[in-house]
C-alpha cells in the first residue's frame, strides 16, 4: 500500500541519519581554566655576589713576617691594630742610619776643632819665627799641617750636609716603614676574609685580610641585556640562598651599571641591590638568587599564559560558551612566567581553553574538563 511504503521510506531515513550521527567525529576535550582577579607580579630572575658596602681591603705596607693577623669573624673597633708585620730588619736599619747621621756630624765638629788648633798653633809658630825662637823647618811644617786641616775641614763642610741630608731621608723611610709594620683599623668592622696566617711572609701590596661592616650589604646583580631596560633604581628585590631554604631577605636596587660584558655566556649589565636589615644570614662573598619586581598590581584579571594565543592581528582566547569555544580578541596588560594580565575581552570567572590545541576553531562544539578534576 501506498502509505506503508513512505512509512518504510521515513524508517530508512532515520536510519541513515543515525549511522551519520554515530560516524561523527567525538567531541574535542579540552581542559579549561576561570579568569579569576588576583594579585600579579611581573619579576627579572637573576643571580648574583653578596658584598659588603662599607670594605676595606688590607694590604701589606711591608716586606716581612707576619706576627700578628686576626681570625676571620672578629670584630675590630675603629683605631684597632689588625695586622703586624715583624719590624726587627728596619728597626736594625734604622739604628744603622742614626749611628751613620751621628758619626758624619762627630766628623765634621772632630775636623773643625782640629782645624781651629792647628790654625792657632801656627799663629803662635810664625811669632816665635818673627822672633827667631822657631826654626824655618819647624815653622813650614806648622803651615803644612794648617793646609791639611784646613783642607779636611772645607771637605767635611761641603760633604756632610749633603751625607745628613741623605741619611735624614733615609731616616724618615726607615721610620714610615717600621710604622707600616702595624696596620690599624679604619672604621669598626668585621674581619671576613684573611690571605695569610702568622709565620707567613708577606710583601709590600700583598693582600693580608678584609674588614667590612656586615651590617651594611649588598648584592652585586647580574642583569641580562634583554631585561635591562626594565630594571630601574628604587625597584624592590628579593634574595634567596640556598643554604637557607625558605629564607628570604628584602633589598632595593640602589645603582644600575648599564655597562654590559659576556659573563659565562651572558650578556650582562651589574645593578647593586642594598640589603634591608636584619641582613644575618648573608656572608661576603656568597652566591645568592636574586629576584627584582619590575611591576605589581594587587588585583589583575589574569589567566595562565598558556591560554593566550597570538595571530597576525593580536592575541585571543577561546572561551568556553554553553559547551562551544569562542574565539576572544584580548588585549594584554603584564605577564609573568606563568600567567597574563588580560585588561580587555574576558570578564571575571569566564573559562578559557588551555593550550596546546589542535583544528579547534570558533564555535566547534567540546568537552570541558576543569583543571584540576580528575
């Protein structure tokens, strides 16, 4: 009959729409996350050298053997003697020169009193002579003996000036050098590093020890090239170490040295990072993280960064809409590591797609799983 043929007919067809049906292509699943407000703060990781601000670096003033050094940790007031080099050879030498200074002025006063008794002895000569009581023989040895004195004396009278002079000169070294054998403090400080110990000897611009006021530190930072237009004084700075987990110590960058070099294969510029007390903990010398904030908001709508995605025209997200994505227009503010700012096209608690993704595109149909169910 007429009517059960288009019955059968109606049957095949959803029949066949059925079997279409089924031979679709599953659902996309994709994993999505909220735009949520939240505090941001965009950072410059970075590594550097702890130091102290205040340092005083202590070289030997002299040749010699070290008598005196202090341990590593003591503490010295201003005016302390911090180092003493074994002073005996120039205290030796010193004696020598003021013996030699005494001995060429003894000389001279020796030759001028021998002169001024010769010089009268042949006035007296030469008047017995006038009155025939002294022999020529006897008067010409008088005046022989007046040339030579008179001689000697005119020599040592030119020489030993000059000789004292010298000696005077030598004196004076010889004094400055026998007080550079004791060096003392310039401010009250730390000793924190020392190059020698007693018994050792040193040379004059050896370094012998280190003072610092350990209270007052910093951290030489190395900036990368690329960073180096948005690390500024005045910007806030985190440190950390490793030999004290879960520790951390405030600093402020205080000067930045734009001038850049290749460091173990970076290119770097240096910033000084003055630490905020308590600074405990932080030694000279040591290997720190350094963390510098460069932007802060304490509330930014943001998303991971893996849910951005950028094209020619700008950067998107595909935002889940009643079981379908929506390619989003955004407009970006700061960034981190981890996640964006999105100042325009997202409100508060919208789910966005997370990445990677592949043939998803505007108004496909998906499956939504919430990151973090299982």
């Amino acid at each position: 009959m007429p009517g059960n043929r288009w019955v059968v007919a109606a049957g095949f067809l959803l029949l066949a729409l059925g079997l279409v049906w089924c031979a679709r292509e599953p659902l996309s699943q994709v994993e999505v996350v909220r735009a949520v407000y939240a505090p941001i703060e965009v950072t410059v990781a970075t590594n550097g050298t702890v130091e102290p601000i205040a340092k005083a670096p202590v070289r030997s003033r002299l040749d010699g053997r070290v008598v005196e050094v202090p341990d590593p940790g003591v503490k010295v007031e201003l005016g302390d003697v911090i180092l003493r080099i074994d002073a005996g050879p120039v205290e030796s030498e010193w004696a020598t020169a003021r013996s030699l200074r005494l001995a060429a002025q003894d000389s001279l006063r020796a030759a001028e009193d021998h002169f001024e008794r010769v010089q009268k002895r042949a006035e007296t000569d030469a008047m017995l002579f006038e009155a025939e009581a002294l022999t020529r023989h006897a008067l010409d040895e008088s005046r022989a003996e007046l040339r030579e004195a008179a001689a000697q004396f005119r020599h040592l009278e030119g020489a030993v000036p000059l000789q004292v002079e010298a000696l005077d000169l030598r004196i004076a070294e010889l004094v400055a050098r026998r007080d550079a054998s004791s060096l003392r403090a310039t401010f009250a400080g730390t000793v924190y590093r020392t190059h020698v110990k007693v018994g050792e000897s040193v040379r004059v611009g050896d370094p012998v020890l280190h003072v610092a006021e350990l209270g007052r530190l910093r951290v030489r930072t190395n900036i990368d090239q690329v960073d180096l237009g948005r690390v500024a004084v005045g910007q806030s700075v985190r440190i950390e170490s490793n030999a004290y987990p879960g520790r951390a110590w405030r600093a402020q960058m205080a000067e930045v040295i734009p001038n850049v070099a290749l460091k173990d294969s970076r290119r770097v510029a240096e910033g000084l990072a003055e630490v905020e007390p308590p600074t405990e903990g932080l030694v000279p010398g040591m290997t720190v993280d350094v963390e510098i904030l460069i932007d802060s908001s304490p509330r930014a709508l943001q998303v991971p960064i893996e849910a951005v995605f950028s094209d020619p025209v700008g950067s998107h997200v595909y935002r889940l809409d009643d079981g379908r994505v929506r390619e989003t227009r955004v407009r970006l503010g700061r960034a981190t590591v981890s996640s964006v700012e999105v100042l325009e096209g997202l409100a508060d608690g919208d789910w966005v797609v997370l990445g990677p993704l592949s043939n998803l595109s505007d108004g496909d149909a998906v499956k939504a799983q919430k990151r973090g169910d299982g």
